[in-house]
C-alpha cells in the first residue's frame, strides 16, 4: 500500500467538496424549478411545434426574394399555408379563389398579423414568375406569398405540416383537396381546413379564434353571410364548389365587394344547350382540351384561368342546374314585382 501523501489526501478532499457542492447546487436548482413552473402558465418557447419541430426551409416567393420557413414565415405569426401547383386543374384553382375570398373578408389585417403562403409542390414549373403571374391573374392582395423550393424539402414540410399523403404527391388525386392548415405558431393552435370551408367560417377562425380573441373582430361581416335557411343539395353544391368564382345575379357578392374570377351564371341555363352546360360543368378541362369554340372564347374572356374539373357526377350536375334555373325565375320574378 503507498501512504498517503499530504498532496493525494488534499486532492481528496477537494473532490469531496467539489462533489458535495454539486449535490447542494442540484438541490437548489430542483427546488427553484419546482415553483415557476407549478405557478407560470406555459411560455412561448412551451409550444410543442417550435423552430426544432419546423425545417426552417429556404424559399423564393413571387417577387424573387428569398424567406426561411419558420424565421421569416410563422415565427410567431397566425398562418394559412397550402400547397398547389399552377398547371392543377381540378382543387387548386378552387382553394386559391376560396382564400382570395377570405383574404377579401379579412381586408386590411392580411400582411398585419395575418399571413397567407401557397407553395408549390412542383417547383421544376412553378418559377417565381409562374407564380407571380399566377397571383396576379386571381388578383391577390398584399400579405399573400406563393413560393417555391427545393422538391425534397417542400415535401419535408408538408409531412411536418401533416398535409403530405403518402403516394400521392403528383396532387392529383382528390385527397390533395385536404391541403390547407391555419394555425398560430406562437399557441401551438393548428387547424386543417377543407378549401370547401365556407370563408366566413375561415375568416372567423383566423380574425378571431387563432388570435386568441385579443384583436378586433370581423364579426361586422356576418351582416353579409348569406341568410341561413336549408338549402336544396344544388344550392350546397352550388355555394361551396362554385360560388367562390362566380356570382349569381348583380346582388351576389356586392356585400364584400367581390368581382367574381368567372362569368356571373344568372340566366346561363337559358343561353346554352342543356347537354353542353352539363357536360361542361363535369369536365370543362376535357372541352377545352378538345377546342369546344364556347369554351375557348370564355377561356380567352376570362383571362386564361381554366375552369377546374371539380369531379361531379351527372346527377351533381344536373342538381346544380336545376338550383340555377330556380334562381334565375326567382330573381326575374323578384326584378319584376319592383319595376
Ligand atoms: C376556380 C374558379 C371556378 C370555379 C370553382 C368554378 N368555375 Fe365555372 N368558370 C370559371 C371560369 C374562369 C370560367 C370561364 C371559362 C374559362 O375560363 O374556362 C367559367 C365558366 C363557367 C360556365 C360557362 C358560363 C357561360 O357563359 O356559358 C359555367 C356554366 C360554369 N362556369 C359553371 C360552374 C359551376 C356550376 C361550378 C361549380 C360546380 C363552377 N363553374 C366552378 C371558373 C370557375
């Protein structure tokens, strides 16, 4: 055995302090833990989803200018974000003129404290000037970015967005209609939202419920939802496929003062064949496609956006042209009980 030697013995017990220092020093730290966090209620850094949760992805928007996901986009902000593609033909075009409608319905407070983004998930086609001149044909309105990114990392996150469907990410399927979610970073509050959301509803959610109601309120709004009685299965159809694009009679939509991205449909069933005005609304792509002359002149008038193929069936459509031929004798009867 080697005594002890005066220098070994001192380095013992300066270990043993060091260690008993680091015990009382624990103590101390557990039981200051203890009391903030029984007494404080969760913080911001306590949201679940925060920028270790979110790639903070480095995108281009319309105008060229370079934004990281979660630094520049959502840190800290009430969002909607969806996913399109320019060329879509069926639920894009859909989803773009139904939050057109609610960016509409929220004025001012877009690019404030509410922010719109629509990225691209074919980034190959979708340059910023496809995106830009995309944005303007559906005249979009300040505080609403479309950009575009790496293929990979677009992809990364909607998974994280909990919006990408595995084997369908070509869009094209009918499960790409679930593409939106509206959330506060900041609250860890997400919400998926269907684009057939009536835009009431969404702009309610993200003017009032995602603020935590702490900001003014749109309720003045309401004054213009359209009144509430049940409505037949072509009037349902006809509001929540159609009627972001296109209005019914010269009263429809004034409240908001929404010009319609489509020809106003009062008095349409009257001026065209009924076998063309069905097949039209069940597959407008395909006449388009095929050069049907009527579609090719609405499609020049109507600056080049195509009529999505919104996928109904003959009977859908049928119930739908019933709805607007009760309209229009409505509205007509109306007109003339005032002259
Ligand atoms: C994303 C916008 C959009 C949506 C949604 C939409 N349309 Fe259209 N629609 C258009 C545009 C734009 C045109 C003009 C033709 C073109 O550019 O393809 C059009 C044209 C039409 C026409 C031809 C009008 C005429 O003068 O003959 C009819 C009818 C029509 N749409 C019915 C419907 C119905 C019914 C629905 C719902 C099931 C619907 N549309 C949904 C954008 C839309």
């Amino acid at each position: 055995m080697t005594p002890h030697t005066p220098r070994s013995r001192a380095l013992g017990m300066h270990l043993i302090l060091v260690l008993v220092t680091c015990l009382l020093a624990s103590q101390v730290l557990l039981a200051h833990e203890a009391v903030p966090s029984a007494a404080v209620p969760p913080t911001e850094s306590a949201t679940p989803w925060g920028g270790d949760y979110f790639p903070n992805t480095l995108l281009t928007d319309q105008d060229g200018q370079q934004v990281h996901f979660f630094d520049d986009l959502i840190k800290n902000k009430v969002v909607v974000i969806n996913f399109i593609f320019t060329s879509c033909s069926d639920s894009c075009p859909l989803e773009t003129a139904r939050l057109r409608q609610v960016q509409k319905l929220l004025g001012d407070r877009v690019g404030k404290d509410i922010f719109f983004y629509s990225i691209s998930i074919d980034p190959l086609s979708d340059t910023p000037e496809v995106l830009k001149a995309y944005a303007q044909r559906f005249k979009v309105g300040p505080g609403w970015k479309f950009l575009t990114g790496e293929f990979a990392e677009v992809t990364d996150l909607r998974k994280k967005l909990g919006l990408f469907i595995e084997g369908v990410d070509n869009g094209r399927s009918k499960d790409h209609n679930l593409s939106l979610i509206v959330g506060n970073q900041e609250t860890g509050r997400w919400m998926k939202a269907s684009p057939f959301e009536n835009p009431w509803i969404l702009a309610d959610q993200l003017a009032n419920t995602l603020q935590n109601w702490k900001q003014p309120s749109v309720e003045g709004s309401y004054a213009n939802a359209p009144e509430i009685r049940p409505p037949s299965n072509g009037e349902e159809l006809f509001r929540t496929r159609c009627a972001s694009c296109h209005s019914l009679g010269p009263q429809d939509g004034q409240g908001i003062g929404m010009r319609s991205i489509g020809p106003d449909l009062i008095g349409v069933t009257r001026q065209r064949d009924p076998a063309w005005l069905s097949r039209w609304i069940r597959e407008p792509d395909r006449m388009l496609a095929e050069k049907d002359p009527v579609a090719v002149e609405l499609f020049e008038r109507f600056e080049k956006i195509p009529m999505p193929n919104l996928r109904l069936d003959e009977k859908s459509a049928q119930s739908i042209i019933d709805f607007l031929k009760e309209e229009t004798d409505r509205q007509q009867t109306l007109a003339a009980q005032t002259q």
